[in-house]
C-alpha cells in the first residue's frame, strides 16, 4: 500500500502518498504506542464522521498519548483527504502515534504524538460473504480483561492476537476468527462485534471486555426502533448450539452474515438479511 498515487494528510498537511513515511526508532514501532480509526465514506460523507473522531481522541487519553487536534480539526483533516483523492465511497483510516523522540524507552515522554489520515477504495470486508455467510474460526487466544489493557480503546495492541488469529483462521479456509474473552465468555471477530438471533430475540455480548462498536450501537437502536428485542448479556459459547442466526458488526464488516463458527452453522435468515439491507440504506441516508 505504499507505493501509490495520492495524498495522505501527515502532521497538518497533506504530501505525496509515497512520502508518508515514520522513522525506524518510532515509539509506536517498539512498544505499540498506536491508536486508529477504521471509517466509511458513502455518496460522499463519512458516516458517524465526528464519532470516530471522539474515539480517536478517547483512545489516545486511554493510552495517556493525548492527540494534538481537536474533533474539529480531525474531521477538517479527513476532509481534505477525501478532497484531495476525489473519493466518494471509500475506507478512512486515522491514526495516530508516538513517533521517535529526544530519547528511546519505554518511556514515551519525550517522543511527540502525531496523527495521519489516508483514505482508499475498498470493498467488501469478507468478500462474498455478505450472501453466503462467513466462515469463522475460533481463536486459540482469548481478549484480555479491562485490567489487562484498557480495552475499550481502538489500540494497536489489542490486535497482536488478531492478527495471529486472523492467520490461524485463514490457514483452515476461514475468513475470520471469534474470541472468547478472558473468562471463556464469547467477546468479539478479530476487527467486528458478533449477534446471534434465537426465537426472534437478538443476543449480543455485553461490552465489558470488547470494543462498544459504533456500528455495534447502531445496530442495537435499529432493532430496537424494529420492536425487536436485545438481551445484552453475557454469552456462553455452549448456547451457539441453539442460536438459530449470527452476523457480525463494524465499520469495515458493515453488517455480515455468518454461517459458520467452529462446528456450530447458522442460517442467513430474514432478521439478518433485514438488519444488513437496513444498515446499508441507512449509512447512505
Ligand atoms: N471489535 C474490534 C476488535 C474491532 O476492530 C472493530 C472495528 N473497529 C469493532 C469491534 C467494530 O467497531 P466499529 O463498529 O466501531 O467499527
């Protein structure tokens, strides 16, 4: 992905896309001092533009690397790089990180906090899964408790064991892994939240341990305007057996459906195709 025609936004300006590039002795490369932003770009405007700004900020406090721009200027900076591409529907990454410094340690105190957006053409998340229904593994590693890391922020780090999973499962013909969490509970897809449906009721894993998506919540306020009932809870990897649907939620993923998780299949029913067409009419409101 470097080495490309385009503009990336670095520091308060934006160069040449082939130019946007960090020192060796980053902070963030060494001790994953990393915060970002996965967003979409429909018919022009990027949807829940200014909450991911407030989450990029929310992230950085969380891993005590404050950012030094406000959601205005976010939002201004992720403008100017959907301007400067001509994108009209694209993926938007902003990230933001302890770059190299004055000093190199664990301590990042004298190593300055920058930020960068890029924005590119991207299309479905899990391929043609949006009709068949994904495949998922399950993962070997589990997602740490809140008093591990604060796992409530978009960091880097928490995608250590992501990446690995995501390999794992690849490597048996899958397109992504699910977690259980730190207690054996199950928690989240390496880069998406998960839901099940069972007797027209919606089950979701509590956000206690895993990232709160946005399109998580906003998943929950559209079944919830439809009537349809949604048991945040707490859910034991044995009920999967009597979930009757599953998809899975994100900014990337939108709304995927999942026909498989381990030995436990899941049709793609009419409450799953329902909540995906809605949520892709909704996001180009
Ligand atoms: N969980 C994880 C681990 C993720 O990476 C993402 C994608 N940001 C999500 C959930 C979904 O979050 P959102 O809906 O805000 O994109």
């Amino acid at each position: 992905y470097d080495d490309r025609d385009g503009k990336i936004w670095m520091d308060g300006k934006l160069i040449d896309w082939r130019s946007a590039n960090v020192h060796i002795l980053s902070h963030a490369l060494h001790y994953a001092s990393s915060v970002f932003e996965g967003e979409r770009l429909y018919n022009g405007k990027i949807f829940l533009s200014r909450k991911h700004s407030e989450r990029l900020r929310k992230s950085g406090e969380l891993l005590d690397m404050p950012i030094p721009y406000s959601i205005d200027e976010i939002e201004a900076a992720k403008q100017a790089v959907v301007d400067a591409n001509g994108l009209t529907n694209a993926y938007v990454r902003a990230v933001a990180w302890r770059g190299a410094g004055e000093d190199m340690g664990v301590s990042s105190a004298r190593n300055p906090v920058r930020m960068a957006v890029a924005a590119w053409e991207w299309g479905d998340y899990y391929g043609d899964a949006k009709f068949k229904g994904a495949k998922l593994d399950v993962a070997k590693w589990k997602r740490p408790s809140p008093e591990t890391i604060p796992t409530s922020a978009k960091a880097a780090g928490l995608y250590m064991i992501c990446t690995m999973s995501k390999h794992a499962a690849e490597a048996k013909g899958c397109s992504d892994a699910m977690f259980l969490d730190y207690r054996g509970y199950v928690a989240e897809a390496t880069g998406a939240n998960i839901f099940f449906v069972k007797n027209g009721e919606v089950h979701t894993p509590l956000p206690d341990a895993i990232l709160n998506g946005l399109t998580r919540q906003t998943v929950i306020g559209m079944l919830k305007d439809r009537q349809i009932k949604v048991n945040e809870r707490h859910i034991d990897p044995g009920e999967l057996d009597s979930m009757e649907q599953c998809w899975l939620t994100g900014s990337a993923a939108e709304v995927t459906p999942v026909g498989q998780i381990g030995d436990w299949n899941f049709e793609v029913g009419d409450l799953t195709k329902e909540i995906s067409t809605g949520y892709e009419k909704l996001v180009r409101e």
